[in-house]
C-alpha cells in the first residue's frame, strides 16, 4: 500500500479480458486515469495487463460517496459504455473496505 493512504479506505478492483478491438483505447484509458486524479476522495490507482489480454486495475478512495461521484461522472459513464460496446470480452468490478494495511519500505 502507498505510503500515503491511510486505512481504511476503499479499493474499487476492475478485472478485464480485452476484445479484439482496441482502436481508441489507450487514449481513452489514459484520460480516464488523469480524470481519477482530479476527482475528490482519489488516493491512487494502479493497473496490470497481461499479454493474453488479462488485466487488473485497482483504484484506491476515501470512501463510499468519493466512488459512487466517480460511477457517475459523465465521462466515465461515456468511457463505461464504450468498454462494453467495444473494448471488453468481460469485466467485473468489486468494492473492497481496507481495513489495515503496511509496508515494508526497500530501499
């Protein structure tokens, strides 16, 4: 977990398996990510992408109503419907509660 989060907070996990077409994606994905940012009650995200196509991008918040004003912006829901006419086989999204969390700095 970042430094920077303090539990608990909330962990919004989007696992995806790619369709074919991926024209407009990564621009898509990229604005989705700097819109997150600006949001209120946006702690972090991170995301994976097998080459198969697999993917899994967590997206961490202060709470309940930060993710809830994040489902209804309207360029997410834009983006939402996007991905399921076009750039998803399947996806599933879970809302998880961080109860504790620690880290272990490497240096």
């Amino acid at each position: 977990m970042d430094k920077t989060r303090k539990a608990p907070c909330y962990a919004v996990i989007f696992t995806s398996t790619q369709a074919d077409f991926q024209e407009g994606y990564t621009e898509m994905s990229a604005r989705m990510e700097e819109l997150a940012r600006q949001q209120a009650g946006f702690l972090g995200i991170v995301s994976f992408r097998s080459q198969g196509g697999k993917g899994i991008t967590i997206s961490y918040w202060k709470d309940l109503s930060s993710i809830q004003a994040w489902k209804q912006n309207p360029e997410h829901q834009t983006a939402q419907q996007l991905g399921k006419q076009k750039w998803y086989k399947d996806f599933t999204i879970e809302v998880a509660r961080i109860e504790s969390a620690s880290h272990f700095p490497h240096d």
